[in-house]
C-alpha cells in the first residue's frame, strides 16, 4: 500500500557516537523523502563527530573514526539536511525517543532553529510493539518476507523502515494511511520536549515530569520559584527542553502584557 500524504515524509536514521541525545554526535544520516505524488529521493550522509569515536560503536555499526576523518562536520552540512527535510513530517524506528531528538539537538548546536510545529511524526517501531513486539530486522523479515542485510548501517535501515510502515498498512485494516493519524498511533505520551522533561497534563497544560517540581504545572513553578528556569539553562539538559521552557516563559510574559 502507498502512503496517502499530504505532505512529503522524509523517513531518516543516523548512526551515532552513542546514545546520550545531550551529548552524542552523528556520525552518518540517511534521509529517504517521500512525496505525495510517490516520488522519492535519497541522501545519505557520513559525517566527522570532530572526536573519537569508541570502539563499543564501531563495533555496533562499523563506522571507524579514520572512514569519517576527511567527511565534513554536521555543522557544515546541518543546513542541507535542514533543508531537505524543512518541509516535510519525519519517520522513522524508535525516531520518536532517539533519532529526532538527538537530530534536534545536532540542529540546535549547529545554529539551525529547529522544532516540530506544523510537522508530525511517526514512529514505526511503536506501531511493530503495539502490533509484533520484534526488533527491525525481524520486523522487516516478519512484514516484507525478506532478510535485512547490511543491518546497522543508515541507508539499508532507512529503507527498511519505510517498507515497513508500507506492510503495515497493508496487513492491519485499523491503521488509517494518514500521517497526523499514525503519528497520535504512535506517541507513547503528550511531551512538550522529545526528551519528556516536559509533558501535558489532562488539561493541556505543561507540567515538569522530573525531579523536586515533578507533576507540577510548569508556569506556576516559574511563578513561585523564577530561579528554576535559570538552573535548568545552565544545567546539562537538552537544548531542545531548554528552548521549550524558554517559549513557555515568553508566553508568559507577553499574556501578562497582552
């Protein structure tokens, strides 16, 4: 089954120097972009994390620091990707927990002012856990009927993964092949932020969902103790959390001054 879009989906994986979002660096990107009349295009990218990769990683998807070495920087490609992908909603496999959120951050630190309004997201992995629980690769073995080979590299999983949701539609008479439906699908919770510091509550508002203000609604903590939002810039949480607690203040101000 083709996807019935409204808007080109570009379907990405990166393979990275590790899995902290606040702090690991992409060292190759594959973006697969879908438009609604069914064309496509592809651009995959190795990318130098300017530091060393460890050798745990490379392990994991063969990516050494001597194959990055003379490969441009994510900052000197950041506004090609962004470019590419500007226009369009974003898919991918546990994209949702990882894959954009530490893409935002690469965007961010790269000086690209990048957020999700006016784009949704769709995480095939969630639709395989609700539907299979299974890993990519069985994922694509159980919906496509092939192997996945050169699995952990970015294209071939980029690929895969846009196969599947294909698969997907066609074996479950319940999935609805539109975007905005299969991403509220696949979010495992109302975040404000992608790293869920920040979420909704049952009234639409922002609470934090950590530490000593847990469950509290976000403006009436920056109300009573103004010097929370200045720990939190200053501490070592995502750019992207600290640019959501930044447009929630300002909102508030220009609501006070409205």
């Amino acid at each position: 089954m083709e996807l019935k879009l409204h808007k080109p989906i570009c379907f990405f994986d990166l393979e990275t120097t590790g899995t902290d979002i606040s702090r690991d660096k992409i060292v190759e990107i594959s973006v697969l972009k879908v438009y609604p009349n069914g064309n496509r295009e592809s651009r995959t990218w190795l990318v130098n994390p300017e530091r060393p990769i460890p050798p745990q990683t490379t392990v994991f998807h063969g990516i050494t620091d001597e194959k990055v070495a003379n490969e441009p920087t994510f900052k000197e490609l950041s506004h090609t990707i962004y470019n590419m992908i500007k226009d369009s909603d974003l898919g991918g496999y546990n994209s949702d927990r990882f894959d954009i959120p530490l893409l935002a951050e690469e965007l961010l630190r790269a000086g690209v002012d990048f957020d999700m309004k006016n784009r949704v997201s769709v995480d095939v992995q969630t639709i395989f856990h609700k539907k299979e629980e299974r890993t990519l690769s069985a994922a694509y073995k159980f919906y496509c009927g092939k192997t996945l080979e050169n699995a952990h590299t970015a294209e071939a999983d980029t690929l895969a993964t846009y196969e599947i949701l294909k698969s997907q539609l066609d074996r479950y008479d319940d999935l609805e092949n539109d975007m905005k439906v299969l991403s509220e699908y696949t979010t495992r919770k109302k975040v404000v932020d992608f790293a869920g510091f920040i979420a909704l509550d049952a009234d639409g508002e922002e609470i934090f969902t950590f530490g000593k203000h847990k469950g509290a609604k976000v403006a009436t903590v920056l109300d009573q103790e103004p010097g929370y939002f200045g720990w939190i810039q200053n501490a070592d949480f995502p750019l992207y959390t600290k640019k959501v607690l930044t447009a929630i203040k300002l909102r508030k101000l220009n609501n006070k001054l409205a």
